[in-house]
C-alpha cells in the first residue's frame, strides 16, 4: 500500500518544486499546506527517492516523535526506521535509568552507523543531549562466535563493563548469568536470551532459550552484543569522550522539523531547565557534572543544528513550497456517508485508501461496505496504521486517504511491537533466594538451597535444589515452578518452619486438615453453588464472525492468562447453567477487555448486560472503553451515573426497560428498584468487594437465572485458588502485558525540589501527572502549592464533592491532555486508564491502606514508559505505617500484587 501513496505524493507538483530547492548544508527551506499524516508520507517519498541520504525527523515531544515513528513504519520500509528517543530521566537524578530507552537508543546508534536505517526519529531534546556516542561500529558491538578463545570470567568483566546486570536466573533484558562453563545473557536487539557454553577457554555452543522455561529453542554459529547504555569499556578509546547525535550524522544528512515547535526554542528551554536543575543539585549538597558534558549549550547545538539542510514543515504563509494537502471529509461512524464519498470520488475520478489498524478491523469494515466487490474500483481497503487522514488534491488523479479509527472516532493507541520481553510471570526465580523456605505441593514445606544443571536424557536442564529434612534434596525443573509457593509464615514473630519428609505423613496429614476445614467454610457457598446449578437457561451459542473480527481487533497481544480467561468465560456462557465466573488479576493486566467480550457475546445473543462498577469515575471509563470497542456494530451502550441529569436517566431507563440498549453501565444507581430490564442476560461486577451488604443482597436477586461474571485486582493467593477449585469459577490473570515496566516506588517526605523535578521529568516527555491528597478541604491550597513549584504545568482539581458537570469536565480535559498535573482525592483509585499519566505522587501517603496504595499505585505504567510512585509522608510517623509503606517500595515488579498480599 505504502508504494501507491508514495507514487501519488511524487506526483505532486509541489513534490517537483521541492526537489529542485532542497537544502544545501546550511540551508533551510521551509514547506506548508500538508494535513494530517502527510507530512509522514512526505518524508518516505523523500527516502524513496533519495535513498542514499539520511533524513532526521525531529519531532517537538517523545509522543509525537512515537506516532511519527508509527506512521513511518506503515508508510516506508520498517527496517530502514528508527526512533532514537530522549532519555526519561532528568539531569542529576538518582533514579535508575529506563532500560528499554536505554536500548532502543543504543540499537538506533547501530542502524545509524552500519547503514540500515534511512530515516532516524527523534526530539530536540535528544539532538541536544552528550553520551559517549561511538564514532563507529566496532566500538559498538562485540562479537561472539563458536570458536572464538575468550576466557568467561574475562567475558563476564566485558559485560560488566557493558552495563549487563548480573542475576542468578537471565529473566530481563540487560542481564546476564554465570554457571560454571556456561553463561546466558539477553541482549538487545534479540528477540531471545542465549545461552554460551564454553569447553576450556573456547566457545563450544551458543543457543538461543526461551526465558519462561529456559528451554533451548535453536542453535546459532555468532551473536552481537550490544551494550545497555551508551557508554564506552574504560580501555576503549571512545570512553569518556561525549558526543551529541548531531556530531555523528554524515554531513550530507537532512533535518526534518515537523510543526509542533521550535528545535532552536527546544534547545533553550531544555538549557534552562539543566542549569535550574544543576544549581538545585548542588545547593543540596551534591557535585553535580558541568552541564556542558550532558547536553550541548544552546549556541553549540543551534551552530551545529543549522550546519545541515533543514526542511521546516509547518504552517508559515511565505514558505517556499506551498503543498495542495487538506484534511479528509468528516465520517462520524456513519457508514452511509462513506459510501456515498466513495460513490462522489469514483464518479470524479479519485482514488481513495482506507488504511485499517489491524485485520480483525479490516474484517469488519470490509463486512459493513458490504464485501469488496461492492466498493467502487478507485477504492481500496488495506492495512496500515497511520494516524490522520488526508486528500492529496494536487496529484492526479486526487487521492483521498482515511484511517478505520477516524471513521468510527476511536482513540488511536500505539501498538508497539515490543522485541524486549518484559516481565515474567508471578511465578518468577527472581523473587527466591537461596535459604528461603517454600512449599511443595505434593512433598511440603522444604527449603531452597539455589540452581543445579541436572542431565535429563540428553539434554541439561535448570532445576531447583530443594533442601528436605534428614537433608534429602529434591531436584524441581524450572518449568515445573507452577508445583512451588513461597513459604509464608501465619504467625507474627515469622519463626521458621518444621521441614517435611519427602514421602513422609505430616504434610499429607495437614493438607486433610486444612481440605476438612475449607470444605466446612465452604458448605454455605456450596448450597448456593448447588442451587445455580440447577438454575438452567438456553446456552449461547458459538462465537460469530462478528466475535471474532472485534477480538482480533484488540490493539494490544493477548497474553496466555487472558486467552485461557477468555476461553473459559467462553465455555461458561455455552454451557446450560448460568455462569458465575471471578476474573482476578493485578491492575492493568486485561481484565476490562475479557468483559467486553464476554458482553458483546450476550448482546448478540438478544440479552442485555448491566455492568456494576464503584465509582462514577470508573463508569465514565467503562463507557468510554465499550464504546471504543464496540464502535462499528449495532450495539447501544449508555451509562447510568450521577453524570447524567434526570431527563437523561429517565431516557435512559426507558430504553433499557424497552430493551433498545444492549449494555448499560453504572453505578449502584442501577440496583435501584426503578430499573427494570427488558431481557437481563448477564451482570458484569467490577470490584464486588467495593460494594455493600444491602447492595450485595441486591445482586444475590438479581443473580439468579443470569449469568455474573465478578472482576477483581485484590489478590487471591494461588493456594487459596487451588482450595476454591469447584465452589466458584475462577480465572487468574498473572502474566503481565509484554510493554509494561515495574514502577519505581519512592517513600518520601515533601520536599519542593523533588516534587518539581518529578512533575517536570513526566512532562518533559509529553506525560501527565496524578497528585492524590485525600481532602477535600485543603485540596486547593494544595493545588495551590503545586502551582507555585511548577508554575509552567496547567493544574486543575477533581474530587467526588464536584457537581458532575464539574467533575466531567476536568476529567475529560485530563483524558484529553489539556490538563498535565491532577491534583485529586482516592476517587481515582478504580479503573481510570490514562497511558499518558506515568507520575503519580502520593501526599500523605500514611494515611491510605496498603492495598488502597496498590490500586492507586496501578494508575500509572499502564504504557510501555517507565512510571514513578512517590509516597509522600511527614516526619515522625509510626514505625508500623513506615514498615507498611516501604514494603510497596520493594515490591515494584508486576503482579506483585499477590506478593503484597
């Protein structure tokens, strides 16, 4: 498809005009009148034909240069593009550096330098920014080949210089291990870990693994090491000696300044925050570097800056080259308009693209234009995930291009394909150390001695040494985790456990004890559980082409946990007795969507959803999200909540008792006794323990011939899962989403400069920030407050006294960017997903609960950037609030939730 867009920009007149005043070094030349992704298109018809220049795109914030970045990858050929973003961390700050930044940094320097890539993204900021860039390759990779004589210690040293961390299990990129002769590591710019085995001081094998069972998936003669981050061994030459990227691109390079703003204004901006940040560092004691050794001063980088050809794409009146480019007509998900823009472009000759996200939209939109033979031959349908529309009325003939989510005004999310695993499951090595005790599930309570490489047939495996007593070890493979639980004490003073006896009576004697007692506490929940299964009602029936098309449009990959959860509410729903399924898993790993499914199935089905969520808040959300992802089909979803006036409840009412809307969500609002449902299939409950008594006798009403499927973040030990089995249908979400990144957790008191510096980190990448304070009295002194450290930030505030206009229309402003820095009550702490919010700080966080910590804590890192959690707290609070706070800052890995608890 990308062929066909570039050949029609080429055939622009101003394409023509552009290409004879194109810059020479030193030059500018500046360009207007290009609509939406245009100017994307306009660079990969640059590249195309000029592909043996470098065209720098240099976008105004880290967003715009990913959507860049994404519109690149739909438009030209994606291994030839590159993003190099700005570092997430400020100028002198402790903070651990973001390792996948790190990476992708160091990988966009490797393409640069070995010729790959044609077009490199980036920001001002990071034109600006020093590291110990190489000046070429070799300095860059070290190779590893079968073969080679390397001593592994002397390997080991070289990686430690490197930047790898070194870990007793390779889990995450960036690490490596050593055991002796052989030595893993997970580098960047692999898709997996390998494993180097030596004999002597020479390389006998490399293999790539798999790093959930750590079982070798293929053989591989050489491997390039690249480093962490971008800093050079002691005893190489390059070491110590800072360069900017504008110092190592070729001469002949061309910079792409893509409207937005200034790079040259960028430059001093960014300048005068590094010396305010400086001079802050050292009034605290510190001795900071010399700013000049981290960014280029804004004389050095414009004068290096202005040396290349510059192309200014923006909206200036006397530009040299005027393009003819507008935006495309309005949709507004009406199909019949569509069809009749096809209709009207065909009969004037036009070619019109309609470039959709994913194949499960393609499906979709194909169906709804009824197939396509029915499209006029000037239209096209195809796949490519560009941001904005546009029509290219200079060319001839006119092109027209719409993107899918445009038409239906769904937000477009990025989908990053993610070559670094993120992080592993709950069932992770990483969180044993060896003398731990933890319990087996067939031989008891043992203790972990550490790793062994144990022969199984012909090959070697990683198993763990479990210490038993009379010392019998029991060797478990790593892939047989799912047996192993960390021991947890059920006393206060934590005093070590009796070791069982492999094969011995007391461990099987206390496991009979312990069934004996569930099954006691569970005989309640077994009558209920009985008298459901007697309940029956007609089964649904199989998924349709529809269920298919809107799964397969989900924007992100599902992971094994929420497929299994998927199948299994699946499964629940074609059966005869009414589903009761809980769907528990940490904040942020999917839960929403498995109920968006689930719904969509029953409202094809003729029955009508009510989805129960605490807040009203989380209702605006779950509305938001439905409709997103139902956008397309003839399915109705309102909301009923304080937001909307009692003309609107009243239609709304009217509708659901008539059975004109499919889904409607709400607050406890919908368990009032005035709503009545015209064929109630199936209650969805987000957060049932957030509810009442009286409101869960309402639901056990309700409950009775419909199918309930209960969603939950609060943590439910495995153990616990295992004695439930069969009293009520449970699904587990514990594989975190591949993009997500532990949140780096700080207890803290107030201190203004740490607070500015954290606010202005998050919008220094286009980012937003939560600021929770829990009264409402003195909210807005506090808002106050954060104005004056942050006097650049629009501030507003939100919290559950506002009138519901109020409320709608700060949150909408936030969810739309408007709003950077949100100073609000717990109201928050449910479901509320902003993949732009990555800061949260927490004042007074004394006062909350551990697991009201948790919740709002998994607002933030909802993307693929690293977040950050500040727990603000006053001097001289009790040891135990100190002792419950510090224990949110050790656990920042996913799905620590269940460790939490």
């Amino acid at each position: 498809m990308h062929r066909a867009l570039i050949d029609a920009m080429r055939r622009q007149p101003a394409f023509a005009a552009l290409r004879d005043c194109l810059p020479t070094p030193g030059s500018t030349c500046t360009i207007t009148g290009l609509a939406g992704s245009a100017p994307s298109l306009l660079v990969a018809t640059l590249a195309d034909v000029m592909p043996q220049r470098i065209w720098v795109v240099a976008a105004h914030t880290p967003g715009e240069a990913e959507a860049l970045e994404a519109d690149l990858h739909a438009l030209y050929d994606r291994e030839r593009v590159t993003l190099y973003p700005q570092r997430e961390t400020l100028p002198y700050e402790a903070t651990e550096h973001h390792v996948e930044v790190s990476g992708l940094r160091v990988e966009a320097i490797e393409a640069l330098l070995s010729g790959r890539v044609r077009i490199l993204i980036t920001t001002g900021r990071a034109l600006q920014e020093r590291a110990e860039l190489p000046s070429g390759l070799a300095e860059l990779r070290t190779t590893l080949r079968v073969g080679d004589e390397i001593r592994l210690q002397d390997l080991a040293e070289r990686l430690d210089e490197l930047g790898f961390e070194r870990t007793p299990l390779v889990e995450g990129v960036g690490e490596y291990a050593l055991r002796g002769g052989i030595l893993d590591l997970f580098g960047f710019g692999a898709p997996e870990p390998v494993r180097i085995e030596m004999w002597g001081d020479e390389i006998a094998s490399i293999r790539s693994f798999d790093v959930l069972d750590q079982r070798s998936t293929g053989t591989l003669q050489q491997i390039d090491v690249l480093p962490v981050d971008l800093r050079m061994p002691a005893d190489d030459p390059a070491a110590g000696v800072r360069r900017s990227l504008l110092d190592i691109l070729p001469r002949d390079a061309f910079l792409v300044e893509v409207a937005g703003g200034s790079v040259e204004e960028e430059f001093a901006k960014t300048w005068s925050q590094v010396l305010n940040l400086h001079e802050a560092s050292r009034r605290r004691g510190g001795e900071p570097e010399a700013p000049q050794m981290l960014f280029l001063d804004p004389v050095s980088a414009t004068e290096r800056y202005r040396a290349f050809g510059r192309i200014h794409v923006g909206r200036d009146t006397d530009a040299d080259v005027r393009f003819n480019v507008r935006e495309p007509e309005s949709i507004d998900r009406d199909i019949e308009t569509l069809q009749s823009l096809l209709r009207a472009g065909a009969a004037r000759g036009e070619e019109t693209h309609i470039l959709c996200d994913n194949a499960g939209q393609l499906e979709r939109l194909e169906e709804l234009l009824g197939g396509r033979g029915n499209l006029p031959p000037e239209a096209t349908l195809a796949l490519g995930a560009i941001s904005h529309g546009f029509v290219l009325e200079g060319a001839e003939p006119p092109v027209r291009v719409l993107t899918d989510h445009e038409i239906f005004q769904r937000d477009r999310r990025l989908r990053r394909t993610r070559r670094f695993r993120g992080a592993v499951a709950l069932e992770s090595l990483s969180q044993l150390n060896p003398g731990d005790f933890i319990v087996h599930l067939d031989h008891g309570i043992g203790r972990f001695r550490g790793l062994q490489r144990v022969k199984v047939g012909d090959e070697e495996i990683e198993a763990l040494a479990v210490e038993y007593a009379s010392g019998e070890t029991l060797r478990v493979p790593v892939y047989r985790l799912d047996l192993i639980e960390r021991w947890v004490p059920d006393r206060e003073d934590g005093a070590p456990p009796k070791l069982h006896k492999i094969g011995g009576k007391a461990w099987t004697s206390l496991k009979k004890k312990t069934q004996q007692a569930i099954q006691e506490m569970a005989a309640e929940l077994l009558r209920l559980y009985a008298m459901r299964q007697q309940a029956e009602r007609p089964p649904y029936p199989p998924d349709t082409r529809w269920q298919k098309e809107m799964e397969s449009s989900f924007l992100y990959e599902d992971t094994p946990d929420q497929r299994d959860a998927t199948a299994d509410v699946k499964r629940d729903m074609e059966s005869r007795h009414p589903m009761d399924r809980l769907i528990c898993g940490d904040v942020g790993y999917g839960k929403t969507e498995i109920a968006v499914r689930a719904a969509f199935k029953a409202a094809q089905d003729g029955r009508q959803v009510a989805v129960l969520a605490p807040t009203t808040i989380l209702v605006e959300q779950h509305l938001k999200t439905f409709r997103e992802r139902l956008a397309g089909y003839p399915i109705r979803v309102e909301a009923l909540s304080r937001f909307r006036n009692a003309r609107e409840q009243g239609e709304i009412l009217d509708a659901v008792a008539k059975g004109t809307v499919d889904i409607v969500i709400g607050t406890h609002r919908l368990l009032e006794p005035d709503v009545t449902f015209h064929n109630l299939g199936m209650l969805v409950i987000d957060e049932e323990q957030r509810f009442g008594v009286k409101q869960k006798e309402r639901f056990k009403e309700l409950k009775h011939n419909v199918d309930v499927l209960s969603l939950t973040a609060t943590p439910i030990p495995r153990t616990l899962h295992f004695s439930l089995t069969g009293l009520r249908d449970m699904s587990l979400l514990q594989t975190p989403p591949r993009d997500r990144m532990p949140i780096l957790t700080h207890v803290l008191p107030w201190v203004d400069e740490v607070i500015e510096d954290a606010i202005h980190r998050e919008l220094d990448r286009g980012g937003q920030v939560f600021f929770v304070h829990n009264r409402v009295q003195s909210l807005a002194a506090v808002a106050e407050r954060v104005r004056r450290i942050v006097p650049d930030a629009i501030v507003d505030i939100a919290h559950g006294q506002m009138t519901p206009h109020e409320l709608d229309d700060v949150m909408r402003r936030f969810l739309s960017g408007d709003v950077r820095v949100l100073v609000t009550t717990a109201i928050i702490e449910n479901g509320l997903d902003v993949p732009t919010a990555n800061t949260l700080i927490v004042d007074r966080a004394d006062m909350f609960g551990l697991a009201q910590l948790y919740q709002l804590r998994g607002r933030v890192g909802r993307s693929h950037h690293r977040a950050y959690c500040y727990l603000l707290i006053p001097e001289g609070i009790s040891d135990e609030a100190e002792k419950r706070l510090r224990i949110l800052e050790h656990f920042t890995e996913l799905g620590s939730g269940y460790a939490i608890a």
